[in-house]
C-alpha cells in the first residue's frame, strides 16, 4: 500500500465470534435506542447464514485477536411490502425502521426458495442497513485502503442475483462514497443531520459503463450448479478462506458432517460441469477430481461466478412456450 501505516486488511463475512465486537461499529448516526442497539447482536446471530442477509466485516490481520474489525457493512433483501415503500415513499432512517421490525418480530424477511423465486423474475431488492469503518479521513491512505477492499466486499456480496434495485441512505461525507460507487439520488430531504436515500435499478445499470461497484453487482448469469441452501451456506464460507474447522464451528457441524456436504458439492460440481476439474488433471494431479486440487478449482471458479451462491428458480415458460422474463445480464 502507497505511503500506508502497514495494515493488513482481509474481507470475509461476518461470523459468530464476530458479534460483540462488531457492535462497536454500528454507526452512531444510525438512530436506535440503546436497547435496539445492544440487541443487534441476537437479530445477527438468529440472521447469520440466511441468503436474503449479508454481513460482511474488513478485519486488519496486524491487530491481534478480538481487535481486528475496522468496518462493518450490513444489508438485507427486501419483502414487497419494503421494496415498494423505498419505491414510492421511501421514509428516512429506514434500516432503523427495518431493524425495528425485526426485533419486533414484524419483517418477513423472504425464505430462500422466495428469494429463488423472485432472482429468476428479476425482483430482487437489497437494502444497506448501514456501513461503517473506523477511518474517514480521505486524506489518510489507510481510509482508501479500507474503502477498496469495502467496494469489493460490496460487489462480491450482492452480485450473482437477478437484481431489480439496490439502495443504501448516505449523510454528509458518505454522499461522496455512494456516488463514486454508482447510487444515484433518491430523495432531497435537505434537512440537516438526516439522510438522503440512493439506489440503482437494474435499467439504470445497463446504462452504465462497467467499473462502478454498483453497477457490476447486476452483472448477472444464471447458475448451473444447483447447489441446496446449506451447500451455498458452506461455500459462502470456504470463498472467504476459513479452515474446515472454522466452517463446523461456525455451522454447528461435525468436520464428518462438514466432509459430506464438500462430497455432495464436489459431486454436484462434477456432474454439471466436468471440465472445472480439467486443469488440475492436465498438469498431472494425482485424483485430479478430489481433494484439495478439487476444491482449489472449485472454489478458484466460485469466486467468479457468485451466482452459484444465490438462490435460483427459473421462471416457468409462457403458455406460448418462451421464458417468461429476460434472464440476461445487464
């Protein structure tokens, strides 16, 4: 890194051992009660692995253990009911709202065959409940570094669905954030200390040249694999590099439990798409198709192609017989 203090940023998703210190990043600007806010961590933990939330946190790997968050980004996949609301009426502080909800029990956050539902109809909608690191000044070259590693962090984690719209609210220095990331504005509230809502919908995407992180995260190509949700669940994991230890402790596995879900994802993998493991046989890798070189091709593919970590139904035919919705890419 140019002229940097020498941190060593990784992003991954949020984990378990994660939730109390990841608290302390919950921006202050965002307004819940102190009790909202202490109990953020039990809507988490009851969230954590469900494919209509993202987590995502920027650790510096120089801190030692249980100081190494320096952001925190959150969304959340929303039901009609909010989708329309941010649509026609979008009301401000609304991941406040959203997180009302939840810990009163009244967001019917979408299941995962919804959300497979709505991805092959093109309608899914993600809001960002907030975003937040500990640097802000962009004069400090740490600052950047997180920004970029968090722009990444932010493609990776919303790309691979069918996407309608995204949308996150900024205050102040954030403003500059959202629309270097491609948000256009959504509202003009111009009223001090509170947000303004921004979005991209798909249709102003396409209208975009490649690049923004905004934009790239409606690159979209329908999934051959087919995984099962907890097949997902696991590989959502293993592309952020963590242990097969660490994955059955965050899964609440047995590493037996955790060894037949990499057999049955190695098996489905295979079937839908022999040549993955062809490189590995082409350089003369003994049991090419098994092993650490498997799950290197497997995963090396993954990261690539996000869609194979989202839910996914394709639409039924028309009467006529052709696809009921464009399932293209931007």
């Amino acid at each position: 890194m140019l002229d940097g203090s020498g941190r060593r940023l990784h992003g991954r998703i949020l984990r378990h051992a994660d939730l109390a210190e990841a608290l302390a990043l919950v921006p202050p600007w965002l307004p819940l009660t102190p009790g909202q806010r202490a109990a953020l961590p039990k809507v988490w933990t009851r969230l954590l692995g469900h494919s209509g939330f993202n987590a995502d946190v920027i650790e510096d790997l120089a801190c030692p253990a249980g100081q190494r968050l320096v952001g925190l980004g959150v969304s959340i996949a929303l039901g009609d009911a909010w989708r329309e609301r941010l649509q026609r009426e979008p009301p401000p502080f609304a991941p406040a709202l959203v997180y009302a909800d939840l810990l009163n029990g009244n967001y019917p956050l979408p299941t995962d065959s919804e959300l497979a539902r709505m991805s092959g109809e093109g309608k899914v909608a993600f809001l960002v409940l907030h975003y937040h690191q500990v640097l802000d000044d962009l004069g400090h070259p740490d600052t950047l570094q997180m920004l970029d590693v968090a722009m990444t962090l932010f493609r990776h984690t919303h790309a691979g669905y069918r996407l309608e719209c995204l949308y996150q609210e900024g205050l102040e220095q954030q403003v500059a954030y959202l629309q270097s990331m491609g948000f256009r504005a959504r509202t003009a509230r111009a009223c001090k200390g509170v947000p303004e809502l921004y979005g991209l919908t798909r249709q102003e995407a396409a209208g975009l040249l490649p690049g923004a992180p905004v934009r790239n995260a409606f690159q979209f190509t329908p999934p051959r694999f087919g995984f099962t949700a907890a097949e997902r669940r696991m590989l959502r994991l293993a592309v952020t590099q963590l242990s097969d230890a660490e994955m059955s402790d965050e899964l609440g596995i047995s590493l037996h439990g955790l060894k037949k879900l990499w057999r049955s994802v190695h098996q489905r993998a295979l079937a839908a798409m022999p040549s993955l493991f062809d490189e590995a046989a082409a350089v003369g890798e003994e049991s090419a198709t098994r092993g650490p070189e498997k799950r290197r091709s497997l995963l090396l593919y993954l990261r690539q192609h996000p869609e194979e970590l989202r839910p996914y139904r394709a639409p039924r035919p028309t009467a006529c017989g052709a696809p009921g919705a464009d399932l293209r890419g931007s």
